[in-house]
C-alpha cells in the first residue's frame, strides 16, 4: 500500500464515533497503522500528499500519535511545502507550546549520542527561550527560527 492510502485508513479509523472504538479494539489498530506510517514515513517523504499533511497537522491528529518526533515531521514537511500557511504556524505554536519541552530533550539526547562539545550542549540550553516566560506565543519571530532550525537537525 501507499502511504497516502495508509494515512486516509489511520483518519478513518481515528474519526470513527467513540462507540465504535470501545466495542472493537480500535486504539490497537491505530497503534499498529501508527507503526507502518512511521517506519516508512523517510522513504516516502517527497510523495506525501499535501492534502494528507494538512489534514494531521491543520485537524490535530498529531496530537494522537504516540511518537512525538513523528508528529514533528509532518509539521516539518508542511512548512517545506507552504511557508506562508497562518493556519499551520498557529497549530504549529500550539503543538510547541504543548510538546516543546519532549522535543527539546529529543535534540539535547541527539547532541549527547553525537558526542558533542558540552560547551555547545550549555550554549543551546541556554540559547533555546521556548519557555521565556512560559509561553510560546511571546517568542520572537528570529527566535522561533532558530528553534526551528536546531529542531531541523533532528
């Protein structure tokens, strides 16, 4: 199957009426199409559909997703394809404000099994202002690019 096929059956299964998913073991297919998605996410990267892109990142099913540096990549590939999206930097802001700290500790673990200078591990804790005065919203435009880009390393 297709990605994009696959990822229509993951909406399906997860806008199915509460009911339904509690009296079928729904949760354990979404696990297991979750899976599939994420294993071949990279090999079918320059084929995702954009259509597909907005409907995880635009209607919150990221928030779903039990590996959050997955959810990451679909909002990563949504800005490579509409850099102008308001609606998408907004829920972009959201899902930071909610998960920022997950991918934080995601980059600062990359930069530790990398072997990196500690010096450049203190200068990226102390650079990153994700929490200046605990909320997201207050960052500065240059900021949230620079976070932006030390995320890209991921």
């Amino acid at each position: 199957m297709k990605f994009n096929e696959v990822a229509y059956v993951y909406l399906y299964l997860a806008d199915s009426p509460d009911d339904y998913k509690k009296s079928r073991n729904v949760g354990y297919a979404l696990d297991c199409v979750e899976r599939w998605l994420e294993s071949s996410f990279w090999e079918n990267y320059d084929e995702l559909d954009l259509e597909i892109i907005k409907k995880f990142t635009c209607s919150d099913y990221v928030y779903c997703f039990n590996n959050i540096y997955f959810a990451w990549r679909f909002y990563k590939k949504h800005m490579e394809i509409e850099k102008n999206n308001l609606t998408m930097y907004k829920n972009f802001n959201v899902f930071l404000y909610i998960y920022g700290w997950e991918l934080e500790h995601l980059f600062l673990e990359h930069l530790i099994k990398e072997n990196k200078d500690i010096n450049d591990i203190y200068r990226f804790c102390i650079n990153l202002e994700l929490y200046k005065n605990n909320k997201v919203y207050e960052m500065i435009e240059e900021d949230m690019d620079e976070y932006i880009k030390k995320l890209n390393l991921l």
